[in-house]
C-alpha cells in the first residue's frame, strides 16, 4: 500500500480495489437481498372473500365452483342442526359431554370438502361437525362421547383417526401417516385438525418439525377460535399470527378469515394441492370463534363478556354465504328452505337413534386395546370377570 504526497504536504492512503470497502452510502444504495422466508409467509391479513354482508372482495385466490359452494352451505346448515341437537342431548344426559363448535361452522366443513375420501383426517375432540361432513352416522361419531365406545367408527375403513381428546397428539400421527403414504408412492394428503391452544404444546412442534424435514404431504390446520379453554389467545403467543409459526420449520403457512367461508375452502384447497404435489407440508390458521362454551360443563362467562359474543354473532358464516349464494342466482327461498327441512329431519332420526338405550358388554372394554393383550390387561380382565360372575350370581 503506497502514501503518495499531495499539495499542501497531506499523505493520502490509497488502497487496492480488491480489498476497497464502499463507503455507508454506497453501502445504502445496494439493492436489498432477497427474504428467504418469503415464500413461505402468510399474506399480511386474514385472507377474505366475502365481507360480513356477504360482498365479495378481489381475492387471488381461486373460487370454488358455484356449486361446490352450494354443498358447502348444505353441510354447513345441517352441521349446525347436528351440533345443536348434540348440545341438547347433554342436558336429557344422553351424552356425557359436547364440545360444541358452533361458529366454526365454515373450518368444520371445508376442511373435510377440501380433501378426498381416501384422504386422512385427524380430529380433535371438538370435530364432531366435521366427522358428519364427511359422512360418518352421526351416532357412531357420537359414541365417544356417550362413553359406549373407544371409537364408533372405523377409523382404517374411513380414513378418518379416533377424535383426539390430549392436546396435538395427532399432529405426530398426521405427519407419521402422511410420511408413510407418501413413501410408498401414494399421492395421499393427512388433514390435522388443531386448536390454537394445541400450538403451545410439544407435540404440535414435533409433528410439524418432522413434517417439515421429511416433506411430508401434510396439511396443519390450526382453528384459532381465541380461547384454549379459559385462556386467551394473548397468553398462548407473541407472535403476529399463529400461521407464522410453520415458518421456523420451513414450511409453507397462510391465514385466513376462518367465518369467510368461500376464503377457508379456496386456501385449504390450494395447501392441499401443494401437500399433493410433493412440495411438503403446509400450516392454515383461521380465525374464527367459538360461540358455545368449551364444552357444556364450562361456564364462558368467567372469562368474556357478551358484547364479545355478540359482535362475533354478526359474522355468522352461514348468514354470510347464503347471502352471497342468493345475490349470485345460486340459492333462492326454495334451496334454502329445501337445506333446512332436511336439517331438520337429520336432527330427529339423530334424536330418536339416540334415545334407544345402548347394549353395552363391560368386557369389551378391554378389546382392541393392545393386538397382544398384556399380562397386566389379561389380569384386569379376569377380575371383571370374575365380579361379573359374582353379581350374577348374587341376581339369580
């Protein structure tokens, strides 16, 4: 490095191009590198479709045809009838417990409509409206929850995994199976259900961090309906979106407006076609609301109020695609009508099925618990044996 003179007696360092920096305002002008996690952040706000009165909103999502949106509003009437019929079946005690999910109607069904029928579903505990979407007799999706059964359905038959009452546990199982149908060459996509508070569990990052490093065909379908039981969506995360969490793992996310019905079935289609195409997992947030308590033994009005209530009745999913349904020639006052009639029939033949006493044996309670029994189950099952022999014995 040479220090030639200049006038006035100044020695001037000069130094070679190669290892020359450029100066801070050189440094301002050169143009930005790219993000590399923006492909995979959710837009900036909630995707919507429709307004609360039912107008449509420029959107670059895809629409569904006019008449897989009119299926859409008949699963959704008629799974708000199951819902609350299965409400009322708890007070005449013909149910043990109902986790409700009224409000939730628009998540509950297009979930189910996004996928195929060999595709997987893995509920949570509060899917029930779903489970009937999809098909399954509403008693059997029941049974669970009237204490008659493990499952009432057969979960290999249907592709569709027991309810999940442990939090995220299903997460794991969803990617597993997802992996699995994926490595022998099946284009199979596993849809799990979750709630936000499942987010702060272990298990929910396990799933997605093995879904992620693996790229399995998963798709993570998070209902952020603001409470994990009692406690606010405040105090379960910092983060802008629970969406933004699939972005830590590298995976595709995106949120949407979970009352917009329209919006919650173009975005879940799209991410189930990205899990179909081998490109990896993808995380869905919606926000929505749940309308009912946490289950009917819970008592809401701890920890909101009715006026928070009340605004989210003004967003009623339903109310809003019937509006757009009507305004687009899809829907008039007959198919509306025509929808709610046969509701209202599902829920009678739910009611009279339901109010038939139940033939229960106590020891199948101990099948399909292990395909090997174990020594300890083998024991506990003589024992009811054993007081059941007794009692009868007593009787006669």
């Amino acid at each position: 490095m040479s220090t030639p003179q200049v006038p006035g007696g100044l020695a001037v360092t000069t130094t070679p191009r190669a290892v020359r920096r450029a100066s801070p305002r050189a440094r301002r002008t050169t143009a930005p590198q790219p993000d590399p996690a923006a492909p995979l952040l959710p837009s900036r706000d909630p995707v919507r479709m429709l307004d609360e009165s039912g107008k449509r909103i420029p959107s670059e999502y895809a629409e569904p045809p006019g008449e897989t949106l009119r299926e859409l509003y008949r699963r959704m009437v008629i799974g708000r009838r199951f819902d609350v019929q299965a409400t009322a079946l708890t007070k005449q005690g013909r149910l043990a417990v109902y986790p409700s999910s009224r409000g939730q109607e628009a998540c509950q069904v297009a979930g189910v409509m996004a996928v195929r029928p060999d595709d997987w579903v893995f509920p949570t505990y509060r899917e029930s409206m779903a489970l009937v979407s999809r098909g399954i007799d509403p008693v059997e999706v029941l049974t669970l929850l009237r204490g008659d059964w493990h499952c009432g359905y057969d979960p290999a038959a249907l592709h569709t995994a027991p309810q999940c009452t442990p939090l995220a546990t299903q997460t794991i199982h969803a990617a597993g199976v997802a992996y699995g149908e994926a490595y022998q060459g099946r284009d199979t996509v596993a849809l799990a259900f979750i709630g936000d508070g499942a987010t702060s569990e272990g298990d929910f990052h396990e799933g997605v961090n093995f879904a992620a490093v693996f790229r399995a065909p998963v798709v993570f379908f998070v209902q952020n309906n603001r409470y994990a039981i009692s406690v606010p969506l405040s105090r379960q995360t910092a983060a802008p979106s629970l969406a933004y969490k699939g972005v830590g793992y590298g995976i595709a996310c995106e949120q949407v407006d979970g009352n917009d019905p329209v919006a919650v079935l173009a975005v879940l289609n799209r991410a189930v076609e990205h899990a179909r195409s081998g490109n990896g997992p993808f995380l869905v947030e919606a926000h929505t609301y749940r309308l009912e308590p946490h289950t009917n033994a819970d008592d809401a009005s701890r920890y909101r109020t009715m006026d928070e209530v009340e605004a989210w009745l003004g967003r009623d999913p339903i109310a809003r695609l019937e509006a757009y349904l009507r305004g687009a020639g899809v829907l008039d006052d007959a198919a509306v009508e025509a929808v709610r009639a046969e509701a209202e029939a599902y829920a009678a033949d739910l009611r009279e099925r339901m109010n038939a006493e139940p033939t229960v044996d106590p020891m199948s309670l101990f099948d399909h618990v292990y395909a090997t029994p174990t020594p300890q189950l083998l024991e506990q099952r003589e024992q009811v044996r054993a007081e059941l022999a007794a009692e009868s014995e007593v009787e006669s």
